[in-house]
C-alpha cells in the first residue's frame, strides 16, 4: 500500500507510520519537519498552512491518506488537492456535545462545526474537529473517521498517561497525592493499538465514524497497575478537591495539575466512549499495565520539561498543607 500519512512525526502519527513500515507499506509522511520521521519512511516537507501546499502532490495516487490534522482549512485543502483511494482522519471524543453521560455513541450530538478555517485556540478544539470530519465526510466517497480518546503509552508527551507511573517511581514521600475522587472514569487507548488499527482502517478501507478508547477503568486502576508496573509501596493519598484548589492544583492537565480527573460532573464521563463499533472494526487493545508501563519509559526518558502534573517542590508543598 502507497500510505500518506499527513502528519506522521508526532505521537500518534509517527506510531502509524512505524505500524504501516513494520506491515511492508510505502509511507510517507508530510510534515514541516519539526521532528524526524520514524525508520524507513520519507519524509515530504511542506507547509499545510500555505495555500498550495500540497499541489507537488497532486499528480500521485495513494492507496490511502491518514490524516491528524485539527485545522479545518488544511482538512478541506488535503481533499481537494490530493488524490486516494481511501481517507482516515484521525478525530477526538472532543466532538460531542456533552459528556454527563457514561460511554456515549457515535450517534450522540456534535458540537457545532468551526466556520473559519483555523481555529484561534484549543477552545475551538472540539468544532474545528467537526469541521475536519465533515471536511472528509462530505469530500470524498470513501472514509474512515475515528474519534479517539485519551492515547496513551509509548512516547505520551503530553504526560497524561505517564504520570502517575513517573511519581510512583519516583516517590516524594511515603505516599502518592492524588485527586480525591478514585473512581473517576478512565478509558486509555494505547497508542501502538490505536496506530495498529488505524493501518487496518486504511488497508481495509473500513467505512464510518468509530469511537476508539480502551475498556472504561478507573483512576484507582490506573494508579493500582502504576504500583504494579513500579514495584512501589508508596500508597495513593486523595487530597480533597478545596485543598487543591486553595494549591492553585488543576485538573485533568499541564503543568501543576493532577491528571486524569475533572471536579465538575458535566465532564465526568469525558475520557469515556462507546467503542463497540471499533472492536467489532478489529481494534484490539491491550491490557492498562501495559500502557502505563510504556509511558513510564518514556517519562524516564523525556528530554523536555514534564508537561503534565506536580514537580517534586509541588508535591512537597501540597503534603505540607495536609498535615
Ligand atoms: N493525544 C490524545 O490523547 C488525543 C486524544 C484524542 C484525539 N487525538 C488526536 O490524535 C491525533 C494526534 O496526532 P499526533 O500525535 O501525531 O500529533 P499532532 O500534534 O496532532 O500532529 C502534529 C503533526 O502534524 C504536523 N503538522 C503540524 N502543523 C503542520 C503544518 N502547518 N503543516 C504540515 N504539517 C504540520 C506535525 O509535524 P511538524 O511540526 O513537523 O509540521 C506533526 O507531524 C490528532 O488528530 C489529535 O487530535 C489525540
């Protein structure tokens, strides 16, 4: 298969080009080439930004396209000008309306599409995804869209599936501080899994709109198997949500936070989504320990600052508040 994949140097996209070089594909990716492509792809420099990006392109045939991009104008620019066989955007959960209830359909309401062409901030996050699917959906014939959850694992750099495993390895103190709802729902899809089945999605030509998560767990999960993977016997201690907030400790995400936890119960089932249709597709997932073990790797390995959670002096400081 002559596989495009327009991204395929970050998270996600690189793990999708190493899947489809590992199966015996011809991949290129197209990126401004900020970071180097995974082993055995070529790279195609180009500025999606611009107008005519693409148009060195025009005249090749792709078996099929994967594309992450969260740019309206580069979504609608990438069908018009580029010939394939097949589509795969690469969308998010963030699409839905709502998320008060627990593992919502792809048939749930949407958010309401970007108009412009870019969007100003991760605000228009979720409507500029609807005006990428729709972008595909209404530009070529044959497509697969994939609303991804929370990814994880393997070269996670946004530290959210990373963290917990990262602080039980390497402890502050005699326990963990974590948010103080445990049951807080959870549903990682590791990224190998979730590249592995996006390359099945291309070379199938699977039709439709998925939802793409691993199983709904919990945040007591994800902290028991980051035990696990660490061998820690540091315990896990919820700090109430006012002492975090009188901390300025945030929520979900970035720095200064306590991942993988929202206090606010519109949001609560947000990382959760109904992902039969996906399995029953061929996504497989495998098991959480595995996830958050990959992750760890990465984290004892990061180069750049953590993006994610509390730095040592922050945690010090919240424990101290605490007794
Ligand atoms: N992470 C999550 O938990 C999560 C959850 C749900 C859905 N998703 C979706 O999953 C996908 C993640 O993709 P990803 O991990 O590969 O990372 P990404 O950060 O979304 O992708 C960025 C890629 O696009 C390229 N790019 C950015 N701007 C460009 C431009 N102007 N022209 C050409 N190329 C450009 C980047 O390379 P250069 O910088 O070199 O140009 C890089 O290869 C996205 O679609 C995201 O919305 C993520």
């Amino acid at each position: 298969m002559r596989l495009l994949i327009l991204g395929g140097t970050a998270f996600l996209g690189r793990a999708v080009a190493r899947a489809a070089v590992g199966r015996g594909h011809d991949v290129t990716c197209l990126a401004r080439g900020t970071d180097a492509v995974a082993e055995g792809a070529h790279l195609v420099r180009a500025d999606r930004d611009h107008e005519d990006a693409l148009v060195p392109l025009r005249e090749d045939l792709w078996d099929a396209v994967v594309d992450v991009t969260r740019q309206p104008g580069q979504a609608r620019r990438a069908v018009r000008d580029l010939r394939a066989r097949h589509w795969v955007l690469v969308s998010t959960g963030n699409v839905y309306a709502r998320f008060d209830q627990p593992e919502q359909g792809e048939e749930a309401e949407l958010l309401d599409a970007l108009e412009g062409d870019v969007m100003a901030d991760m605000s228009q996050y979720g409507p500029a995804k609807v005006a990428c699917e729709r972008a595909v959906s209404e530009g070529h014939d044959s497509w697969t869209i994939v609303r991804a959850g929370l990814i994880g694992g393997a070269g996670d750099t946004s530290g959210r599936s990373g963290y917990y495993p990262w602080r039980f390895a390497h402890p502050t103190g005699p326990d963990v501080l974590v948010p103080p709802d445990l049951t807080f729902p959870v549903a990682l899809v590791d990224v190998e899994d979730l590249a592995s089945w996006l390359v099945d999605c291309a070379e199938r030509r699977t039709q439709g709109v998925f939802n793409a998560t691993g199983p709904t767990t919990t945040l007591q999960d994800v902290l028991e198997a980051s035990r696990t993977v660490t061998g820690s016997d540091a315990a896990a201690r919820p700090v109430p949500a006012e002492t975090l907030r009188e901390a300025g400790v945030s929520a979900w995400m970035g720095p200064s936070s306590l991942p993988l936890w929202i206090d606010d119960p519109g949001w609560r089932w947000f990382a959760t989504l109904d992902s039969t249709a996906a399995r029953r597709a061929g996504l497989r997932t495998r098991p959480l320990a595995a996830t958050l073990a990959a992750a760890l790797d990465h984290e004892n390995q990061r180069r750049e600052p953590r993006a994610t959670g509390l730095t040592d002096d922050e945690e010090l400081a919240l424990r101290r508040r605490l007794t």
